[in-house]
C-alpha cells in the first residue's frame, strides 16, 4: 500500500486521478472520544456500586450463618471494587477531562438508590432521598460549569503540577482530614452515624483524588501510542503508585463501612466524598478551571457546596433515625413483649386457681 502510495505521488501524471485524502486513514473525531470516555465511566459507575451492595449483602449472609455464601459475594464484590472499577475509571480519564469525569461519578448514587431498596431491603426514607437527590444533581449541574483547558502533558509539565505550592497546600489539608478521622471521628462508638459518616467520608477522599490517575492515564495513552519516554522520569512512576494507592486504600474503609452500615447511606456518603474531592482536585491540583471566568468558578464551587449540604442533610437524617429506633420498638419486640406478657398472666391465673381448689 506505501508503495503504491509513492508512486501515485511521484508520479504527476496520475496525481490529478487520485484524491491522496481519501488513501488516508480516517481520524478517530475527539468527540467521539470524549463520549467514549463519559460512557466508560458511567459503566463503572454501575460496577462500582454493584460490588459495594454485594458487600453489604455479604455481611447479611454473615449474619444468617451462611458463612461460604458471604465468603463468595465477598470475594466478588471486593474484585469488581479492586479490578473493574479502576479499569473504566482510568480509560474515562484517559479520554476526557476530569472536570467532565467527577460529576459523571455520580451515577453510582442514582444506580444504589434504585437497587438497593429491592436488592438489600433497605428503606428509602424521604431524609435520604432528599439528600440523595441534592448530592445527584449538584454533581449533575457542575457539568455546565466546567472549563476544558488543553495541557500537553509532559514529564516537566507533570513535574511543575506535584511541586508547586498550591498542590502541597491540598496534600496538607488531605493529610489533616485524613488524621481527623482516623483520630476523632472512627473512636465512635461503632455503628453510629458519626463514625459510618466517617468510613464513608474517608474512603470517599481517598477515591477521589484522582488527578494522579488522569495524569497516569494520559502517560499510559501516549505509551501505547509509540512514546514511552515520559516512563523514564520519576514523576510518571510517583503518578502511578498514587493512582494504585488511592484505589486501593479505600477499600479498607468503605467495606468496614458497608458491613455497618446500610447502603443507602454509606454510598450516599461514599459518592458524595467522592466527587467533591475529585472536584477540588481537578481545580487544584490539576487547574483545570485556571482560566474560567467568574461565573464558572462561582458556580462549581457552590455545587460543592451543595453536596457537602446534601451529605450534612444525610448524616442528621441518620441520627435522627437511630433515635427514634432507640425510643420506639420495633414491632417484632413489641410482639415477643406482648407474648411474655400473655405467658405470664396465664401462669399467675393457673396459680390462683390451684390455691382456690379449681
């Protein structure tokens, strides 16, 4: 084909009777890429949440004693949180920006919402509805205040992005957050809201800085495409490790958190965490929004606002509900009580009537 190629454009007499255009091939539309990379991400979305119900589930099945059927689900779900997950993660960041990619994440609230009063039982409460529904479409409305900024990314341009000061500032203020909850917040006592709200939240940070899987994804693209050589400077293999480390190290928390505490509001919180911090990453770490004007940084920042409100909303929702389950019984122990009453007032009438000679 080359060949042929060459001789048709060395050749002026048969240039005019081809369109060389036409012996080209055809360029993938960056659009189409752009959608591409939104789907993949939306795909695992659902994956995502499929794997935490599993653990949830697995916990149930625990509790029934079916020990070898909750190992199964287990084992599963954790290999769709640790496997497949990731992977649409890094191909969605590797086509589209990540401005565009956080808010997409939060199709995982939608998917548990709709799946999880059929699959786990759990009860949709209008508290948690409400602040689901605040949380889906703050993530949902950012996406009309995002600024796509074209960045060729290179090794000296990754390296000036990790040591400038507005990128140790936000690893201080992570690395703060972090120990708050790790030394505050999980010595709850376990199974209240404040400690479930805080496996949530911090395994929820810890997904979401994902810049440095944006950054590894893109490097990875230009590998397969033939450049390999940003793999030779430390900064891609420091972007990788964090990549793998914050996937990974979430895991711990959101299962501990799932095994507690209902899905409904773990994912809730989860998700929430999750897309807030992938958002302030992205303007932060990645400065993504460096260029917007005003009104489209005003207005990404009041939509993580809004979702840290919604997941406030959430948590005192949940205290709420753990109160009243404390104050009223629940209808099975008002029936054992009435049982116990019943056995006991037989008992003390059989007692009368043998001392009355009956």
């Amino acid at each position: 084909m080359d060949d042929r190629l060459d001789g048709l454009i060395g050749n002026p007499d048969m240039e005019h009777m081809v369109n060389v255009s036409d012996l080209v091939p055809p360029q993938i539309n960056e659009k189409n890429l752009w959608l591409l990379g939104v789907l993949l991400a939306v795909f695992g979305t659902l994956v995502g949440t499929i794997g935490k119900q599993m653990i949830r589930r697995s916990e149930m099945l625990k509790q029934e004693r079916k020990e070898r059927e909750s190992t199964i689900i287990f084992r599963v779900g954790l290999a769709l949180q640790v496997a497949l997950n990731p992977l649409c993660d890094i191909a969605g960041y590797a086509l589209a920006p990540a401005s565009v990619i956080a808010p997409v994440t939060g199709m995982d609230i939608v998917w548990n919402t709709v799946i999880a009063p059929c699959s786990l039982n759990e009860t949709l409460t209008p508290r948690r509805l409400m602040s689901t529904t605040i949380i889906f479409f703050a993530a949902t409305a950012s996406v009309a205040f995002r600024q796509i900024n074209e960045v060729e990314w290179t090794t000296e341009y990754v390296e000036m992005v990790l040591l400038q000061n507005r990128t140790t500032l936000y690893a201080i203020c992570f690395v703060a957050w972090y120990l708050w909850n790790i030394i505050v917040q999980m010595r709850f006592e376990k199974g209240t809201p404040i400690r479930g709200f805080s496996l949530g939240a911090t395994a929820g940070t810890l997904a979401g800085n994902m810049w440095c899987t944006k950054i590894t994804a893109v490097l990875l693209e230009k590998c397969i495409s033939g450049n390999c050589d940003p793999w030779s400077h430390w900064v891609s293999w420091i972007c990788l490790f964090g990549a793998v480390f914050f996937a990974t190290s979430n895991l711990y928390y959101i299962s501990r958190g799932m095994q507690q505490h209902e899905a409904l509001f773990m994912v809730t919180v989860y998700m929430g965490a999750n897309i807030t911090t992938n958002s302030l990453s992205a303007i932060v770490v990645l400065g993504e929004m460096d260029d917007a004007p005003w009104w489209k940084l005003t207005g990404y920042t009041l939509c993580i606002l809004m979702m840290m409100v919604g997941m406030a909303l959430l948590t005192s929702g949940e205290k709420d509900l753990d109160a009243r389950e404390v104050e009223l019984p629940s209808p099975c122990v008002l029936g054992e009580a009435e049982q116990l009453q019943s056995s006991h007032t037989s008992i003390q009438m059989r007692v009368i009537r043998c001392s009355e000679g009956i």
